[in-house]
C-alpha cells in the first residue's frame, strides 16, 4: 500500500471525501492513488494540507508525516 493511501486510509477518509477536501475528481484520485497518474505540484499542496502532512512525505523524501510550521491563513 503506498504511503498515500495508507495516510488517507489512517485519517478514516473516503476518496469521496478527498474529492470534497480537494477539489480533485474522485476519478482523478483514484489514478493518483493507484499510480496511473502523477499529481501537480498544486493538487500536492491540496492533498497534503488534507491529509494534514508535507509535500515531502508525499513524495517519499522524508518518513516523517508531521507537517512543517505552516504560514497563518489570512
């Protein structure tokens, strides 16, 4: 199971729910998720800050799923 799923499946989120959060097709998701398609650096920014983790840990360069310190939203 890729780190992906495994995150998403650890939150209790459907892909449904990732396509609410995200604004990405559940299609489109799935693909995603599977690996039959790549993410944008964009739709990385949105599932990471989802799935409450980094664009790194998503991309495997860090084992690490805390996000860093992030910006305050104005």
């Amino acid at each position: 199971m890729n780190k992906l799923k495994a995150l998403r499946l650890e939150k209790g989120y459907t892909q449904i729910k990732m396509q609410m959060l995200t604004g990405i097709d559940q299609s489109d998701y799935s693909k995603i998720e599977s690996g039959k398609r790549y993410y944008t650096f964009e739709q990385c920014r949105k599932i990471a800050l989802a799935l409450d983790t980094s664009m790194d840990y998503l991309a495997d360069l860090t084992d690490e799923k805390k996000p860093y310190p992030r910006k305050p939203q104005q």
